[in-house]
C-alpha cells in the first residue's frame, strides 16, 4: 500500500479547500480535522473522504464560505447556524464556543443546526482537555440504520465522543457510533471481498444478513446491541438521543430527513429543518472539583483498569483512546498508508482543480 | 402470582422507611422512588430490593438522617455529599439542585458522593419533563461487568436515563443499564431455572457461558455489545463514562471500588472515595429554541419513529419509554404482582419492624 507523509497530506488537502474557496483560516481548520482522522487510523473518515466533500460542494449543498454564527444563547448553552459550512469547520467553531461557555458558567452546552460531516466526533471533543475540561462530541448523518423491530432506515451512525483529562496517563477518549459496527467497518470488507459477521446489518426484509454490500441492496446497519436479545433497543435509544441533541434541539434535520453524505443521493423531501445537526458539550473539571485532584484520580482510574486481569489470549484491558493514540504515533513517524482506491481518487481530484498529488 | 394494590405497597414501604428512621418527607420520597419501578415494570428495582436497603441500614452503610448538602457549585454545576443517605432519597434532591441551576444558566448538572443505590434512574431525569426540560440521570453501582479483553469485574451496570419531553406524544424515556442485559434479568432467569442467551455473560475464565447462577461462581456480565466483533469495546466505554462523571467528577468510589448493594459483601479495601456516585443533568428546552416548537418536532419525531416499517413478525416500532409507560397503566389499574420470594422477604422485614404485610 502506497504510504505519504503527513505533510504531503496536508499540504494537498489545503489547497484543495482552498480551491474551493474556503479562506486560509477554515482551510487550515479543515484541513487539520480531516487528516486526525488518517493519523488516528479511522480511515474511512480521513481524506478518503475528501472527494465526497468537494462533490457536496459542487452540489451546492456545501458553502465554503459560510457565516457561522450564534443565533441564541443563555450563560450555559448556544445554538449556532453553521450557514452550510463544512462540518469541518463549523464544529470546531461550536465546540469553541461551547468552552467559552464552560469557562464563565462551568459547563457549555451548544446545538448546531445547518452543517455538514464534521470528520471525527473524537478530534471536537479533545478540544477540551487542554483547557482541563471534559468534552463531548455528537451528530446526525445520513438514515442507514434500522431501529429495533424495523427495515427503515430511520437514523444514522450517530457517534458520540467523550474525551476526559488525566495526569500523567493520556486522556480517556471514547469516541464511537451508535451501532454494532460503523460504516468504515463495511467498506473494509468490500474492498477485500469479505463476509460481515452477523449481527452487523440485516437484509432488506430484516433478515440477518453478511452481506458487505447489504446497504446498496435496501438493507441496514443493526443499532448497538445487534438484536433484541443483545440490547439492540439500547443502541437505537442512544442513536436517537444523538439525533434529538443534534438536530431536534438545534433546528437541523434529523432521523430519515438527514441530508444524505453522497452528493448523487437526492435530498430528502420535506426535510423539518436546515442541514446536520452537531451536540456539543464542555465541562471544566474545577466546577465540581479541583482538576490536580481530579486528574490524580483519573490517573489511578485508568492504572486500575489497564491492570485488570486479563482473558486468556490477550496482553492488557484497553482504555478507550489507546489504540488511536498508538496508532497517531506510528503514522505521525512512518506515514500513512491508503489504500489505491483512495489515490486514484485523490488524483482525481487533483485534476479537478490542477493540482498534482 | 399474587397481586398487591400500588397503596398497599406504598403505605407498607412508607412504613418499613419510617421504621428505619427516614423523616416524613424523606421517607415519602423514597417510596414514591422506589415503587416507581415496580409500577414501570423494572421488578428487580422495587420493593424486591427493599430488605436489601434494611440490611443496608442494619450493617450502618446508609443513614436514614442525611444532612444532604451541596459542597461545591457555579451558575451550572454542583456536587452534592449525600451524608450516605438513601440514593432515593439523595438522587431527587440533586436532580431537583440540576433544575434550578437550569432555570437561571440553561443548563444544570450535578455529581454525587457519599449516596447509595438510587433506584430506577429514569425515575430522577423524568422529574425535568414537567419544567419543559430534558432530564439525565446515571449511576455507578456494584462491579459486576468485565471490560472488553478481561476477566476481572471492573464496572456496575451503570444505566443512562434521558427524558425528552413532547407535546401530544408521550414523553420520550430512554433508562438502560450499559450492559447487554442487566443484572435484573438474570435474577428473573434463575427463578425459572432457566440459561441466558449466549452473549450476557461469562464466566470466571472467560469463556461464553449460558449460566443464569454464573455471577455467584466469579463470572462477570458483558458490556453491552458481549464482545469485541459486536461492539462491547463502546458498552465498556459508555460504562466507564457513567463511572467517572457520577464518581471521579464527585469523589465518589469508582469502578472495583464502588460499595457493593449485598450487605453481607465486605466493603473493597483502600476506597479511593465516598460511597456510590451518581451524576444528573437538566437542559432547559428554550435554552436551546422555543419550548413549544421543540415539542411540534418531538411530536414529529415520535410519529415518525413510531411509524417506521415494522419488520415482519413485529406490529410497530417503540419509542424508549412505551412499554414502560403502558405497564404502568395497567399496573395502577390491576394491582402490582408480586413473586412469592420477594413476598416472603417483605414478610420477614414486616416481621423485623413489627408491621404487617
């Protein structure tokens, strides 16, 4: 697999949101969110996704040059209008936001309506440990998923990302969809020709499916859980609580109205709001209790847990975050590795807007 | 089975609390508390665990007096010390501090220490709907769960509750543990003699097992998910979640160390903190946008959701919090079942406080 250099990543997804007219600024913001996402080995939402945002552009359904703005507010929380914006860029803007309110009232809660894909929920939420607060990330996106006891596609992955500060430990950062396994995980086995497990998607009439192809055949993503049985009921309960934060809150489109990430995909008919919908939250650590305290127990926490007995046939207990920071390490040295479908792609792209890469 | 009328049953729990030592207010409280899960249908939260909180009281882990206190607090945050209180009587006391905090900075939210089991945590986040607020409640609990990777009880079941309020449409209420199944279902397994499903728990090596008794013998409940290839790394995390923000954020006991609800259990050596922990939020709607037009689009949501195509076998899709609601209906109207074992138990603690069952 051919492997590039952060750098050489960088510096082309730059101009790419450059030629679509974002400004220095939210190129830079873009760019950066984007590629956490090859660094931290979630490859499906990394610049393998770049080819998809210029052709939402090219759609008009992306504005590269939106005004991002607040358009209501308490001590506590916001609604901000993202104007179409890349989620790229409007969702760091929030999240900002969102810990300028945490530092006046202790806590910043702030609900976006009117965006797009924001890349990796984990990258917003981290914005907040080094201001020793918790953050949180969440959002709606395009129906693929089946609620328990249904075959319509009502909601989408809808992650949630929860990114906690230690000491000395690096930071606890769960960052996860709200089914059994997300998208990318699909793609993966479509590239290699491979079967799912079960458990993962259903087939267009609900029967359990391994089919990697299921969703272009009318099928679905299972909810966390899989089924009944295994919780599936928790998973659709948590994808909609995303989707209520997200975009009920906030005025976006949410469940079967949210706008579809393929630009070929008509937009849904008599959508009940305006775009995406992002959830975020910060919390600063010292309104409930000193932060040295704080992260010296967030220390021994994850001590604790990372020693737990292990099962037979493996090492250690992850702490969520681990093997993403492990993962940013190797690539930020070796580079990182795409796959030639998403070369070809890129190249592609480049041509778009004479660029080389 | 014999059945009892929700008034019998409250007007002996309200007795069995008043024996203890609970004031009135407190003891009204506690009651309303816990026979809100029988009524809602959650069996293994009601009066079954009510000699379970005597024994408590007995062995001197709960004080029936609390001097329940706010430690710590900014316009949207505080911690509460429950004084080792009831969790039922501590849990309304801080979810009602998070409302009032919500009324003046949009939002509250608030983490507990030094507090017991609380009951059914869709009970507390509920008491937000009737402000035309979203209510969140958690908790952590007993260690009973093994992270993904492990064989060691780390974690309890944790649950999450979110209630979003509507208009026409019942309320929205999501109350799961953060296991595949909780620890309620097993009980109800071992009582018909019967195997769980493949996937809720394992035992003490590891291995899947299918033994209802297995958490006597070392094994642990699965997160939900049950295991790697269907997502338990995500039931682990949002566990984990539920542990530090009801116990690190309060300097509660946290995960292997949280008190154990057996009496008879000893109490974990070296406890990083005081008692359980559990941790509330309110979200004022109209901090967000207009109460009234959130609650048009909750509506919307409801019917849509509750109108997805059922897959075949099934009548309709549920919102989180219908059958709940529809147990209670017919549980106010028809009386309160009860299985002989916790009938037995309810006499001896009538025997033990000189009352009649």
């Amino acid at each position: 697999m051919p492997v590039y250099s952060y750098d050489h990543l960088y510096t082309f997804t730059f101009q790419v949101f450059k030629s679509i007219g974002c400004s220095d600024e939210h190129a830079t913001t873009a760019t950066t969110g984007l590629l956490a996402a090859d660094l931290r080995g979630i490859d499906s939402h990394g610049v393998a996704r770049l080819s998809g945002y210029t052709r939402l552009w090219e759609a008009q359904r992306i504005n590269a040059a939106p005004n991002i703005q607040i358009v209501h507010e308490t001590p506590s929380t916001a609604v901000v209008d993202g104007d179409a914006g890349l989620g790229l860029v409007v969702a760091p803007f929030a999240m900002q936001v969102a810990i300028e309110k945490a530092k006046q009232a202790g806590t910043g809660w702030v609900s976006v309506r009117n965006t797009n894909h924001f890349g990796i929920a984990g990258h917003h939420a981290m914005m907040a440990l080094s201001h020793d607060m918790i953050g949180m990330a969440m959002t709606n996106a395009s129906a693929l998923v089946a609620p328990t006891f249904s075959i319509e596609r009502m909601l989408g992955t809808n992650p949630i990302a929860v990114a906690i500060p230690a000491n000395r430990q690096p930071a606890f950062v769960a960052d996860f969809a709200t089914t059994t396994a997300a998208n990318g995980k699909l793609e993966i086995l479509q590239r290699k020709n491979a079967d799912t497990p079960l458990g993962w998607v259903q087939d267009k009439d609900g029967h359990p499916s391994t089919d990697a192809n299921i969703l272009k055949k009318q099928g679905a993503l299972l909810p966390l859980g899989s089924d009944r049985e295994h919780g599936s009921h928790k998973g659709y309960a948590l994808g909609s609580i995303v989707d209520i934060f997200s975009a009920v809150l906030s005025g976006a489109s949410y469940g079967p109205w949210a706008p579809p990430f393929p630009a070929y995909v008509p937009m849904p008919e008599n959508m009940p709001g305006k775009g995406l919908g992002h959830f975020f939250g910060a919390m600063r650590i010292d309104a409930f209790r000193p932060a040295d305290e704080f992260k010296e127990h967030m220390d021994n926490w994850i001590q604790r847990f990372r020693s737990a007995t292990p099962a037979e046939g493996y090492d250690k207990v992850l702490i969520p975050g681990d093997p993403e920071r492990e993962m940013e390490a190797v690539r930020r040295e070796e580079g990182i590795p795409l796959v030639e479908t998403v070369v070809e792609d890129l190249k592609a792209v480049a041509g778009k807007f004479s660029l080389s890469f």
